[in-house]
C-alpha cells in the first residue's frame, strides 16, 4: 500500500489519524466500515 492513502477506497487518510496511527492502512470511514460489519 501507499503511506497516507487508504487501502480500500484509495481515499487520502486524514493528517490527524496518520498522528495517531502512523501506519493504519485504511482511512477512518472504511475502518469504522469494517468494524461494525
């Protein structure tokens, strides 16, 4: 994958989640996707 983009949609990851979670591969809407699925 590409640092910084989302591995699912190819979205950007946002700045603020990369902080946190520098190498979370999915931004935040297919993570929270994911997780309640």
């Amino acid at each position: 994958g590409t640092y910084g983009i989302c591995e699912s949609c190819s979205k950007k990851i946002s700045a603020k989640r990369l902080q946190i979670l520098p190498l979370s591969i999915l931004c935040i809407d297919c993570k929270e996707s994911m997780e309640h699925t």
